[in-house]
C-alpha cells in the first residue's frame, strides 16, 4: 500500500481551446481532475480521453498538458465552497490500465485511495493502515482468513463514516487484516450495495440511492 497518500482538495483551472481542467486531489505521481465537467484519475504520463496528459503530480500541485500547454494547478483551500452535495451524488471513476478502479475518498475524515473491489464482502484494508487512520482496529471482533500466504487473523468493526467523492455512509462493515495485506484499501461490497453501480465505456459510476 502506498502509505502517506494525501488527499488534498484544490480550487486550480486550465482553460485552452475551450476546455476547463480543474484538479480535485492530488496524491503522488497520481491526480483527480475535472476536466469539462467529467472526473478522470490519471497516472503520470497518461491520456485521458479529452486529450489532457498528466505530466506530474504530488501533494503540492499538479501539472497537464492541455491542447500542447503546458498547465499547472495550484493548491488552494477554498474548493469545498464551490460545490454543492448535489454536483456530487455521482461518481465517476475511470478505469487503468491494468483494469482496475481507483477513487479518492475518505474513512472517518482522513483522507485514502480505494481500489474498488466488488469481490470483496466488505471495505478491507490492512492494520498498518489502521493503524495510520486512528482505527482502534485491535477492538474489533477476532477472526481470520486466507490469503495467498497462509491464514491471517482479521478484525471486524463498523467505521463511523465512508465517502467516496461526494458520496457519503455512515456505519459501514469493516475487516482489518493483520499485516500489510491488501496493498490497497478496497472499497467492497458493504459500501458498493448501497450505492447505485453501473459501468459506461471503461468508466465506473457510483450514484447515490436516496
């Protein structure tokens, strides 16, 4: 797992040739951004559909080609006020190239990248990342499971509050596996059964029920 991720809210446009691209988190060498209104999660040196290449990224800034510009996103504190929870109720996460779905979000306020996971039963992640969101992970109930390298012993526990994008649950089933597996946080099926999930062209879309 790549620990020390930073989830980092920004209020930054590029604007040519008509298109607007606006950063939404950053973490390193990977970037959230907005670009004409659709989410896209790019790698370092990735295209997204619109054209816009992600040239670099950390904690600080973000920098894109746009349109052969050159374009870097400042960081600001100020991007919670320009939304409303509406904008939010759909979430659209792209798919890497290896297949897989990453999204910034949230586990009790502190800021994590999920990797979805629609075969797992519940959100899992390992205790050392417990460890680094203040989950009193040693509190849950005892259990265990099997993994690639053997059975290892597992808690299970309800984490106060979820959010992916704008999406937010509360009291959302848990399993904390003892050690450093799963590299990834994965966002299973305790949240993924109470949102609305459909997949369009390579993009996952995660809507808010009620």
């Amino acid at each position: 797992m790549k620990t020390g991720l930073l989830w980092v809210l920004l209020l930054a446009s590029a604007q040519a040739l008509g298109q607007e691209v606006r950063a939404i988190a950053l973490f390193p060498q990977r970037a959230l951004l907005e670009i004409d209104g659709t989410q896209r999660f790019l790698k370092v040196g990735e295209v997204s559909p619109e054209g816009v290449r992600l040239l670099a990224a950390d904690s600080g800034h973000a920098e894109v080609d746009v349109a052969g510009r050159r374009e870097r996103l400042q960081l600001s504190q100020h991007i919670a006020a320009t939304f409303t929870a509406a904008e939010f109720a759909e979430v659209r996460i792209p798919r890497d190239a290896q297949g897989h779905y990453f999204v910034g979000g949230a586990i009790n306020g502190h800021p994590v990248e999920f990797m979805v996971d629609t075969g797992a039963t519940a959100i899992a992640l390992n205790s050392a990342d417990a460890e680094r969101l203040g989950i009193a992970w040693q509190e849950g109930a005892r259990g265990a499971t099997s993994t690639a390298g053997g059975v290892v012993a597992t808690r299970s526990l309800t984490l106060a509050k979820v959010s992916v994008g704008g999406i937010t649950l509360r009291q959302i089933p848990a399993i904390v596996v003892v050690g450093v597996h799963p590299p990834h946080i994965l966002l299973g099926n305790s949240f993924l059964t109470k949102v609305e999930m459909t997949e369009d062209a390579g993009t996952l879309v995660l809507r808010r029920k009620y």
